[in-house]
C-alpha cells in the first residue's frame, strides 16, 4: 500500500448561508483546495454528507458536485456514516489511492443546514440514533447525549460547571479563526448560565449546526517534496470502528469502544501512542463527547476527562491541545462537513498556519470523528515530514 500526501486544503466559513446553494458551498471549498494543491483535475470525487436527501431534496452528491465543477467522466460519490460522514469519505479516498487504483482524490464535506425549521433539523439529526428503540420513544439526539452525561457525573462525582473550560478553550481559540461561526469569548459563569436544551445539557455544552464545507486532496506521497516550504504532511494512519447504533445496548454507555478500537488501530498503524500527538481534534458536538474521547484515546484515565479541562491541559499550550481552531462547539457543526473540517484544521497546524493558536513544533496530529453517539467513529493521524 501506498503513503498518501494531503497536497491541497479548502474551507468556507460556517455561517447561515441563505444566499449560497448546496453546490456552490461546496463546490467553494473544493475549488479553494484544488487552487491549493495547484491542480485542475481529480481522478475521483469523494463527498461527506449526512442530511441532503432529509433537508436538501438533493440525493446523487458526487455528480451534483462532479457536475458544477466540471468534473465529467471521473469517479464521484456520496458517503454517509452520520456525523463521521466527512472522515469516511477521506478514508474511502485513502484507500483507493493507498491501493493504486488512482493517482489523486478529492474529498469534500460539506452540509447545508439553516434552511430548514430547527424541529425539521432536530428529527433529521435524530435518523443517526436507532428508530425502533431510541427515535420511537420520543428521545431527540440532545436528550440521548444528556442522559450519557447525567449518568457520567453520576457515577464519577463531576458537577456541571466542571466541564466549563471544554467550552471555555473551543470559543478562546475560534477567536482566531476566520473560518469559525462563533467569534466571542465566554467564562464559567455564561456557561453556567446558559439555557438549558435538555439538562443537564445547555447551550453552552451544545455545537451549532450551520452551513459549510471543507475539501482536501489527497495523492500518493511520493508525488509530494514540501508545498513552497512547507513540510509535506502525509496521513500516517486512518481506522474506523463501530459499537451498537443504541446506547442502551452497548456494554458500557460512558464509555466509548469505537473511539477505543478505532484509535488503538490508528496508533498502531502509525507507530505512535497517545503521547505522541501534540494536536488532538476531537468531536466535541457535546462536552460530554470530549471527556469521554480523551479517555477513550488513552489521554485520561476512566472518569477523568474532565481533569484536563480543570487542569488547563487543553488549550494550545497544554498537554494535549484540543480544538485549536474552535472545535464542533464554536467553530460550528455542519454534520457531513465536520470531519474534513478537522482534517484541514489539523493540516494548518502542521504546516505551521494557525497564527495564535498555533501548537509549538506541532509534528504529529490526530483527528476523530463520530457518527451519531458513539456508534461509528473514525480516526486518522497526521505527520509532518
């Protein structure tokens, strides 16, 4: 198999885009991409989507997108894996240029959310979780992640302001994102105060949704010195695992197996262990989801997520910095967009790009992505060379 190269990366702002189509979003991102990879062509198209069918009365993405770029005759289609959408259309791009079958990719993600009644987003977001025995019952996405985290600060003694400065460091740090939907710092006491979704989850606990893509290209490594000084960053290794689509069926709700496996396999194909990752984008949709990954990759013990956040080790300058560019929570959460987001955000931080936010002498980064509760989770790693 194949090293592969990241040679371009794209992105647009997550805003409410009334304005821009589905196609020009992210037909947006992926031209940004090709301009930054200096290509014109792709041998394949690979999109990330979760909801076009559901709120976009769009299905067939990869000739949608294939078509408004004048990508005729190439490969291009559509890959859904909920809210890891975008990291299982990188992984599939991954393994068709590993294997040889293509000389490049082009992997774009992207969701177009705000034009639909939030009650319209709230059931499409739900077709994540399981209908006969989650949605049936009358439980929204929110209200599954609450109780995980009721039971979690039930069973290890955390208090709802303890998972404050998860928040606290994903608003610090889109401060410096251009590309990020929210642009205003917040303290323990906004968090605290925030109004309540489904409690014990409030707003300030909770990613917005929004409208926006993101696009890397992908070539065989070999193809790739260094981008005009820049060092080549390869993708060292990708994994994916999954656990029962039902929290109530899995072995352990408050902890996240997927997340487990998927990392142990990338940590392993890369060579690396959790202390060797100097950025860690994870999928903080709800602050929950961020004590439970970092427990679950090896960077806290069971129960002790939640200590990085106290113990200011998450931010840029900490121990494992995560979320450098504002993460689901502020940078925003257009579902099938996320994992690329994180892609070329973890991208930036090893081309040295990332300005305030910037990780010292970041050489090795990890992003993951999780689709619905737990149930499909992606990880990739990232080196610098």
């Amino acid at each position: 198999m194949r090293q592969v190269a990241i040679l371009g990366i794209g992105q647009t702002k997550i805003d409410e885009h009334w304005d821009l189509s589905l196609r020009e979003i992210g037909g947006n991102a992926a031209f940004a991409a090709m301009q930054d990879a200096g290509m014109d062509k792709v041998d394949a198209l690979f999109v990330g989507n979760m909801l076009s069918p559901l709120i976009d009365s769009q299905n067939q993405l990869g000739t949608y997108f294939s078509d408004w770029m004048g990508l005729w005759k190439q490969e291009a289609v559509k890959v859904e894996a909920a809210c890891a959408s975008g990291a299982a259309a990188l992984r599939a791009g991954l393994m068709a240029v590993s294997a040889g079958d293509i000389e490049s990719a082009l992997i774009v993600g992207v969701e177009k959310m705000t034009d639909k009644a939030g009650h319209d987003i709230t059931a499409a977001l739900a077709t994540a979780a399981d209908a006969d025995y989650e949605v049936e019952q009358g439980i929204s996405f929110v209200g599954i992640n609450a109780l995980i985290m009721r039971r979690y600060m039930y069973e290890f003694g955390w208090q709802h302001a303890d998972f404050a400065p998860f928040s606290i460091n994903a608003h610090a740090n889109a401060m410096h994102n251009p590309f990020a939907r929210l642009h205003q710092k917040i303290n323990v006491d906004q968090f605290e105060k925030s109004s309540m979704v489904a409690t014990p989850i409030n707003l300030m606990d909770a990613s917005p949704i929004g409208d926006g893509a993101a696009a890397v290209i992908i070539v065989p490594a070999e193809k790739v010195a260094s981008l005009k000084g820049k060092p080549r960053v390869t993708v060292v290794s990708s994994a994916s695992a999954t656990d029962a689509i039902a929290v109530h069926s899995r072995k352990d709700p408050l902890f996240l197996s997927a997340a487990y496996e998927s990392s142990k396999r990338a940590y392993e194909m890369a060579k690396v262990g959790p202390k060797d990752i100097d950025v860690f984008e994870l999928h903080d949709a709800f602050s929950i989801m961020s004590a439970l990954s970092l427990e679950a990759c090896g960077f806290a013990e069971r129960g002790q997520g939640v200590r990085l956040g106290l113990d200011n080790e998450i931010n840029p300058n900490g121990r494992v910095p995560v979320c450098t560019r504002g993460g689901l929570k502020a940078r925003g959460h257009p579902v099938g967009a996320t994992g690329v987001y994180q892609i070329v955000e973890v991208v930036q931080q090893l081309r040295g790009e990332c300005d305030k936010t910037q990780v010292d002498g970041a050489k090795i980064g990890m992003a993951q992505n999780i689709g619905g509760s737990g149930a499909t989770i992606i990880t990739h790693i990232l080196k610098a060379e």
